[in-house]
C-alpha cells in the first residue's frame, strides 16, 4: 500500500482495490461555494472537547495518529448528522484532502468518530453512515500554534518508530485546533479515504481554516517517516461528486 504521491504509479491511489475504483461517493473531493446548496442545519454540538484528555499517539505508516482510549466521553451530534458519534481516533494528511475552489492546504486534521449504538469503530465502520469525520484544514503561518504543542512534544518518539503507540506526555485540548467559527461547514455523504474506501462517512469540513506554524509542519510532520524514508505527502487525489448534494452551512 503506497500512500506517499511521491510514488503514486504502482499500488498508488489509482490502484487501490475494492470501493477506491467502484465506488460513487468516495472522499475526498473539491468543496466550492457555487457548488453546494445551503445548509440549514442545527448548530454542531461537540461535547466535552474543551476537556483535557490523555491519548495515545502512534505513527502508523501512512500518518501520525492520536487514539483516545475507548469508550470516550468525547461526542459529535446535531449539524446535519442522523446519530450521536464517539471520538474514535485523530489523524492528519499533509496537504490536505480536500481541497476548497481547487486550493490544496498544506494540513488537514480528521477527527474521526463512530456511531455511539455501535460496540466499537469496527462495527459502525461497516454502515453506510456509520462513522462522522469532522475536518479542519489549516493555512501557514510563522507563529506556531499552540495548540500543537502537547502532540508535537511526542511526535519526535514516533516519527522513525512505526507501529508503536506511546502515551503523549502532555494533556490535549482538541478545541485548541478548531477554528473559532464551528457554524460555518460543509456537509457531505463519502467514503474514508483509504482502502478499501468504505462509503460509510458523513463528512463535515469546518469552512474557516485554522493556522499552524510553517515550521510545525515541516520541521515536524514532514520528519514522518514509512519504511524509513520521510513520508512527503499522504493525501489521496479529490474524487468525482456525482450526483452527491453538498451542503454548505453559514452562520
Ligand atoms: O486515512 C484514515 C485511515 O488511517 C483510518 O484512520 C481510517 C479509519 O479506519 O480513516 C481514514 S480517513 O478517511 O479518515 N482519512
Ligand atoms: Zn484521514
């Protein structure tokens, strides 16, 4: 399996089995205001992001990964979804996935949660709408963000190590990487964006982007290394809409 565009011929994206070639709402894809249709939505509710919690952080080979232990406290609801989703894991793709009016960004975080009636992730992963990826994109700037900071503190243990979770050092706050506006998104049906690209997400892909340190991402997720080489860039290409309704909510 070949995340990393660099070698994007063989086993790259275009080869990916299953629902990656045969499906009709896979993820990601272009997100662009003429496009979509108004939301009108509830306000998304996020319950208990604002806590300090402890995670595990892992390099898994094609990205950096933050585990909350499980069962979690930390939910997604409201906002367009059809159930109440637990926090399952965070991940990033450098650049970013999705891209807004044809703009790649050079960082996306996935928070990805599953539908809390499951047992665990596995079994909602399955269901069309089983799980609910909240993403936020992120734009360049000199000043770091602190809100990096406890995850970044523990990312040097993992970047040559693949496969081994440590516990982070330090407390994360997650609602130190949203933006401050959390009623501006879009909404849309997808897929994960890895194989086999099973098409049970509901995404929302908060609008306003949220900066991070030029140096944060360079000096720090572009050290990630798979099978010891850095790990370039880890985002799968945007894919066809097809006949999807993309609803854009503004405050
Ligand atoms: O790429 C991730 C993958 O690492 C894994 O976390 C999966 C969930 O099992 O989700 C995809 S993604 O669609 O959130 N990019
Ligand atoms: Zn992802």
């Amino acid at each position: 399996l070949i995340l990393n565009n660099s070698q994007a011929g063989f086993r790259g994206p275009n080869q990916w089995p299953g629902m990656c070639q045969a499906g009709t709402r896979q993820s990601p894809i272009d997100l662009d205001p003429q496009v979509a249709v108004p939301g009108h939505f509830e306000p998304l509710v996020l319950l208990n992001y604002d806590r300090p919690v402890s995670a595990n952080i892992t390099n898994n080979g094609h990205t950096v990964m933050l585990n909350m232990e499980q069962p979690c406290e930390i939910v997604m609801a409201a906002g367009g979804l059809p159930a109440v989703y637990r926090l399952e894991q965070i991940h990033f793709h450098w650049k970013s996935e999705h891209t807004l009016e044809g703009k790649r960004w050079p960082l996306e975080m996935h928070m990805v949660h599953y539908d809390r009636r499951f047992k665990k992730f596995s079994e909602a992963a399955k269901i069309k709408k089983g799980l609910a990826v909240l993403a936020v994109l992120f734009y360049e700037t000199k000043e770091p963000n602190n809100g990096f900071q406890p995850m970044l503190e523990s990312m040097p243990k993992v970047s040559h190590v693949e496969g081994t979770p440590f516990k982070l050092s330090q407390h994360v706050i997650l609602q130190d990487l949203l933006p401050h506006e959390l009623n501006y998104f879009y909404h849309y049906a997808g897929s994960l964006t890895t194989p086999n690209c099973d098409e049970s997400v509901v995404w929302t892909v908060l609008a306003q982007l949220v900066p991070v340190g030029e140096e944060q991402v360079v000096a720090q997720f572009h050290k990630i290394q798979s099978h010891h080489e850095p790990l370039i860039s880890n985002y799968r290409p945007v894919q066809k809409v097809n006949n999807r309704l993309i609803y854009l909510q503004q405050p």
